[in-house]
C-alpha cells in the first residue's frame, strides 16, 4: 500500500519557517506513524532565493518567488503563512483560501487585525485556518481553550504570552544588566519579532490577548482598544523594590468578564504588573510563556513553555498541519477548525474603571510635610495606603528621594487623578512611576 501524502507550501523561510522543515525532517517517521501519512513540502515561497546564511539548508529548486503559482499547485493541500506582517500575508493567505487550501499560520497581528475577514473567507471557501502558534508559540493553549475548556465558562486569564518582554525583565532581575545588551541577547537568540518595539511596547501582547480573548469570551476586541504599555516604564530601582515586597515584575495580559451573562462587560489590558512571587506565574522566567486560567468548574489552571524559538513554535505549527490532514481524512473538513466563536457584542470596560492595586514611586525632595501631602491627595481621591516606604534621606543636592506606595484596591481613574494633582507639587522632583500589582 502506498503511503498516502499532504502537500505543504511554505510560505517564507525564516526562524520558524526553517523549524517547520527541520521538525518535519526529524520526526518524520514519528509523525508518519501518528498520521499514517507523510507531510511533503512541495514548495517554498521566499523574497529571494539566493539569500544565504538560511536556518536550514532546503533544496533550492523548491525555492520560489511566485506565490499564485505556488497557490495553484495541485499537490499542495496546505499552506503555511510564516512572512509575518499584515500586508503580504493577509493577501497571500486570502488568496490561498480563494485556491481551497487549508491554512495554518503563526501569525497574530494578522488575525488580530483581519481575523473576521480571514475566518469569514475560510468559512465560505470550506478550508481550515488554524493558527496554535499564533499565542504563545508551542503552547498549546489555543487546544485548551477551544477544545480541553470548551465545557467551562472562563472567567479571567492572566498570561505572560511575550517571550522576549519576559526574558528581558527576567534577566534584568537576576542580574541588573542593562535593557538594551538583554534585547540584543533576545534578537540573537531568535525570540524578538523583527520590529522588536511589538515586543518591548506590548503590542504583540496585544495581538495574542485579542485572539485570546476571542476564544474565552465569544467576543471580538479591536486590538487597538486594548490598553497597551510596553516593559519600557520598568526601571531596575522598581525591580528592587518589588522583591522588598515579596513581588517580581512580570509582562503580562489579563482579560476578565465582569458578570457570568454571555454579553458582560470585559476587561483587557497588556502593562508589566507586580505579582507575588508565591503565585506559579512568578516562576514562569526567561522567554518561557504561560497562561494562568481561572474558570468556573475548574478552578485554576496554567499552561506553561517555550513561548517563543524556532522548534517550540515550529511544533506547534506542524501539529496544526497534522490536525488538518486528520479532518482531511476524516472529511470534517471546515467543521472541525479552531474557528472563534461567533462573536457576541460585549463592552470592554475603559481603562480608567478598572480596579486594581497600584505600586506607586514618587521621586521628592526630603522635606518635612512631603509624606503627609501625598498620603492626603491619594486619600482625597479615595486611593487607600497599605504599605509605605522612604528610603533614607539623599539631601536636596543628591537627588529625589523615593517615596513607595502600595495601595490597596482602587479605581485606575481615581489614582490618575491623585497622581495629575501631585506631580503639580514644587517637591515633585520627578513624575511618580506607577505599576499595577496583579494577583489571583
Ligand atoms: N516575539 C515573540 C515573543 C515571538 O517574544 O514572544 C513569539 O510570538
């Protein structure tokens, strides 16, 4: 009997494009036997064939530059978007889904951006779109929440889903080395996107928190409306004073419905948080990701690996290839695709409402009356203290000293509004740093 095979196109050939071959050539035979099939890559798509210095070495004649011919081939069932960016990609997969081919992509900003045009179009043509490294990178967190949760009603996640975000302020922590020599570390080490800002900024977070909250919530956000801070407001000092308090810093994501009904408020947000370093997330270092799920009949749960690299993400990639040829043979074909729920409108709930704790660090000149002043405008405003630290008078001439504040529970709008009047203080020697405190 001959083995029976699927045709892939690849679609780009970088980091994770030359995992995808390197995976496929090394457990080949295992991926046979699970399959009872062979996984074939028939072509492969890339700017210039003559580039050197490639992740893997792969026959130059499956090389090519003409995307539509690599599209119509007959013997490609699956295609494999791994370019990144919005631009090309939402074209070439559009147009892989007008040839019916099945899609699998590791692209988040393109779903988050063009997810509902690009579901929409697979739904009409009959074809799969599945996307497991899209989030996380091998963790097969899209698996659990569509398919291991499906019976549960999500109630918050909290998610460190950056890789490089997470190795930095990982390694900043262990060894208060600087920022940008950590970065170039990440870029070197193959976890950075290529405009490594989307990491450092938040905004592929942001990506991977809106397709995430699709599949807990059954809504979908415009990622822009997501409120976004980078780990750029993380300067060592707060990394000191966080462990003081028995916090790390961490990189994360965390959406949350407000009310069990269908079309409930929800919460979004992508900053860096202090956790408390006895809760599991504390331990997730390096560009390890996980996700920290809280639901109804569960309980908690968390999802834990390599959230970024070329094999961690390739794996995922290459399951995804394997689940299609399943439906394919199954012929459960678009049926069976990790579609998002359709989409129920639901509020996302301003920034400024939010409720949280706060880290709070005013740079002020050592003065008497100082502390008392601060402590009365947070008061005013409703802001309640629960811890407070000095470090030792500086003097005038040195610098500000720093005033820390825990807070307990209060409104984001209320906190801005205390810090607006403050930083107007002539003993303001600096705006105060503000980092919210995460927690179960
Ligand atoms: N740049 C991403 C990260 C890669 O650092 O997590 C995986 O999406």
């Amino acid at each position: 009997m001959t083995t029976r095979t699927i045709g892939v196109a690849l679609l780009g050939l970088g980091n994770v494009g030359g995992g995808v071959v390197k995976l496929l050539e090394a457990n080949a035979a295992a991926i046979e036997a699970r399959l009872g099939a062979r996984l074939v890559v028939r072509t492969v798509v890339v700017r210039d064939p003559d580039k050197g210095n490639r992740v893997v070495d792969v026959d130059r004649s499956l090389l090519t530059t003409d995307l539509e011919a690599a599209l119509a081939r007959p013997d490609v069932d699956i295609v494999c978007e791994l370019m990144g960016g919005t631009t090309l990609a939402r074209t070439a997969v559009l147009a892989a889904i007008a040839h019916k081919r099945h899609v699998v992509t590791a692209n988040k900003a393109l779903l988050a951006e063009h997810g509902a045009e690009v579901f929409t179009a697979a739904e009409h043509a009959g074809v799969d779109v599945y996307y497991e490294a899209a989030v996380c990178g091998g963790v097969p967190i899209i698996r659990v929440l569509r398919e291991g949760l499906a019976s549960d009603r999500i109630e918050a996640i909290h998610g460190i889903v950056n890789g490089t975000s997470n190795y930095i302020l990982s390694t900043m922590t262990e060894t208060r080395r600087p920022f940008a020599d950590i970065l170039k570390e990440a870029q070197d080490l193959g976890y950075a996107e290529a405009d490594p800002t989307l990491d450092i900024g938040g905004g592929d977070a942001a990506h991977k928190l809106a397709i995430l909250v699709n599949l807990c919530f059954g809504t979908t956000v415009d990622v822009h409306a997501i409120s976004t801070e980078g780990i750029d407001v993380v300067d060592p000092i707060d990394l000191g004073y966080a462990e003081k308090f028995g916090y790390v810093i961490k990189p994360l994501v965390i959406a949350r419905a407000h009310g069990e009904e269908a079309d409930s408020p929800i919460e979004a947000r992508v900053h860096a948080a202090l956790i408390p370093n006895n809760w599991l997330l504390a331990d997730v270092s390096g560009a390890k990701n996980a996700v920290y799920v809280q639901s109804y009949a569960l309980g908690p749960s968390m999802y834990y690996g390599a959230g970024a690299g070329m094999l961690p993400t390739a794996m995922a990639v290459v399951s995804d290839m394997i689940e299609i040829s399943r439906n394919m043979f199954a012929r459960a074909g678009a049926h069976a695709a990790p579609r998002p729920r359709p989409a129920v409108a639901r509020p996302l709930i301003p920034l400024s409402d939010i409720k949280t704790q706060y880290y709070l660090r005013f740079g002020v000149s050592d003065q008497p009356g100082v502390l008392g002043q601060l402590m009365t405008i947070l008061g005013a405003h409703g802001v309640s203290i629960a811890q407070v630290v000095q470090d030792g008078a500086r003097g005038e001439t040195v610098g500000p000293v720093w005033v820390v504040v825990l807070t307990h529970i209060a409104r984001e709008g209320n906190v801005r509004a205390a810090l607006g009047d403050i930083d107007q203080l002539p003993f303001v020697r600096e705006p105060a740093r503000v980092i919210r405190i995460a927690g179960r």
